[in-house]
C-alpha cells in the first residue's frame, strides 16, 4: 500500500498487472509448499507446547523437500505458467523456493503470536517489509527497473527474513537435528485439509485478477489491481486484529470458562458493526488517497468500496473460523471455503463480460 504513489506513477498498467500474478503465483504455491504448518503449530503450542520444537523442525524439513518437489513441476510448465500469467520464465523458475522463505518467516511470526511477543512480531515483519519498499523504491526510481524492481525486493526480503527467522530459531532450541514422522503424520492430517481451504481463500484473492488478464488485457488487471489495494485497507486492519485475536481465543477455550466464553460472543457482535464503519470511513477518504495515485490507475476508484466491504465480510468470517481450527476440524472449513472460490468464479464469468473490472470487484464481495 506504501508503495502504490511510486509503482502507479513510475509503472504502467501492464506492469503492475505481471507483479499481481507473481504475487498470485507465490500465493498459491505457499499452502502445498508450507502445508499450513504455521496454523497446525499454533495446536502443538497450545496442546503439547513440549513437542513444539521437534514439530517445527519436522515441519521445515517437510516445507523443503515439497518446494524442491514443486520447483521440477514450475520447470516442466514454466512455457504454459509464461503464457497464462504473463511472467518471466526466470522469475517461475524460483517460486516454489520463494514460498519456501515466506513459509519459514511466518512459522517465526506464528511462534511469536502465541507468544504473546507482539513487540518482536511487529519489529520483524516491519524490518522486512522496509526492506522491500527500500529495495523496490531504489531499483524502480534510481535505477529504472520495471516490475523487476518489486519482484526483485519481494524476493530478497523474504529471502533475508527466512534467513534471519532460522537463526532467531536455532538460538531459542527450536530446530533440531532429528525430524520425526508422528509430527510429520500430524502435520500432513491437519495441513492437507486445510489446502483446499487456503487455495480457496487465495482464489477468491486473485482469480478475478487472472481472469481478467485472460477475459479482457493484463492493463484491466493492473488497473484493477490498484483499487483492490486501496480496498485491502480494511483486509489490513482486520488481518491485525486476527493476528492478536487468534490466541487469545484459544486460551479462553483452553479454560473452558463459560463467562469468558460469553465475551467472545459479545465482542464478536461489537466487531461485525465496527468494520462495516470502519469501510464507511475507507469510502469517505477515498478520493484523498487517489490524489497521489497516478492517474492511469484512477477509474479503479469506483472498486474500492465494493473490495473493501468484501474484506469486512472476509474479517467476519476469520472471527467465527477460529473455531474450526481449535477442534482441528479442517475438513469442514474445506467445504465452507471451496465452496465460496467456485461461486467467486462462477460470478466472474458473468459479471466481467458484463460489467469488466468493477464485475469482478462485485464479484470479490
């Protein structure tokens, strides 16, 4: 979001489009790669916190091998993957392996989360998240790089913070040199559910993206793109407040209080009218914000209320989800999730021969 005054005033529509389908790409990788081992440790804190650091080790050996596996498949399709997404074939080459490092940052942060060290969580995903802007800002405007620029900072700033991530790790005992197949067991019977799941949610994210690249031009995604940015603001702030919300519900289910218990339903209710205002308020600076986007991009404006409801909508679901993932009952979520992916493609096949990008802004919502 930082980004978005430089890349829409030193990008054009095209390329901004290509740097959506990397992250679309990267995106749809990290559940088959990761096999949701950041959510299945959160458990393994929670229930059995003295397993958790041969769990993570288990779970990293795991992560790897998957995105070796998954970086020969990227290799025999890199021609197909090229025509369908438009990017480079030495960028499809090292996704699988890109994944790999957004897997093990966030198996850090996870950690952290349950931790309750929100102070060393926010000090790390900022530290790297300027060190992307710095890189992309700096190959973009000094040395005149395209969409390369922001592939490029995307790359190197995972790749430092994974780095980073395995060393805090290590110090803190938390990778072994042994792996063991019961965690590897618990791990494919928890995580492997909840890939339909993930790969429903990151489609419901970007097939209206990919489907407008293939249906209209990748200029109707970039432009597209950018309201979706602008409307993520309420995806942004409901994703923190998830982040904090997460533990602490499983510790209250953890005691079993009933009062406490009551609670979560009463601040369930306050959080469903607080992000309908808070998109309300999104909707009203609105146009303050696209004063300083560059005015290739600016009919995206027209999108950014419908995106940023449906991101309400999505923090609403995360609020009563939480359930599901404490009785490890991810089978049921696969349903719920796929479900909404094949009715988002189902509406982007109506509605963007109808209505073009503001159809598949509805249809996100």
């Amino acid at each position: 979001f930082a980004l978005l005054p430089i890349l829409t005033n030193y990008l054009s529509v095209s390329d901004y489009g290509i740097i959506t389908n990397y992250n679309a790409l990267i995106n749809l990788l990290i559940p088959f790669v990761g096999v949701n081992l950041m959510s299945s440790l959160q458990i393994v804190f929670v229930k059995r916190k003295e397993d958790i650091g041969s769990y993570i080790t288990s779970g990293l050996f795991m992560n790897l091998t998957i995105a070796v596996a998954v970086s020969v498949l990227l290799f025999i399709f890199r021609e197909s993957l090229f025509s369908i997404t438009g990017i480079p074939i030495q960028f499809i080459y090292l996704t699988a392996i890109y994944a790999s490092y957004n897997n093990v940052v966030e198996v850090m942060l996870s950690y952290w989360r349950m931790e309750d060290k929100a102070i060393n969580y926010g000090l790390f995903r900022i530290a790297r998240t300027l060190t992307e802007l710095s890189i992309a800002v700096i190959l973009i405007t000094a040395y005149d790089f395209q969409f390369e620029g922001s592939i490029h900072a995307i790359s190197i700033s995972y790749g430092l913070g994974a780095l980073v991530a395995l060393i805090i790790m290590f110090r803190k005992g938390l990778i072994h040199l042994s792996v063991r197949f019961d965690h590897i067991k618990h791990l494919l019977l928890f995580g492997l559910p909840l890939i339909p799941h993930v790969l429903s949610s990151v489609a419901i994210m970007y097939t209206d993206k990919l489907m407008l690249s293939a249906m209209i031009n990748i200029e109707a995604n970039g432009i597209f793109s950018v309201g979706f940015m602008v409307g993520q603001v309420i995806g942004l702030i409901q994703n923190s407040f998830n982040q904090a919300w997460v533990p602490w519900v499983f510790n209250v289910l953890k005691k079993n209080d009933e009062k406490d218990k009551s609670k979560i339903v009463k601040y369930t209710y306050y959080y469903f009218v607080g992000i309908l205002l808070l998109t309300l308020v999104l909707w009203v600076f609105t146009p303050l914000i696209y004063s300083i986007i560059g005015k290739a991009f600016a009919s995206s404006i027209t999108l950014v209320f419908w995106i940023s409801l449906g991101f309400a909508f999505n923090g609403m679901y995360k609020m009563v989800s939480v359930y599901f993932f404490y009785l490890e009952k991810t089978k049921q979520l696969a349903i719920i999730s796929f479900t909404s992916a094949i009715i988002n493609v189902l509406l982007n096949l109506w509605l963007i021969p109808m209505y073009g990008i503001l159809g598949a802004a509805l249809s996100t919502m």
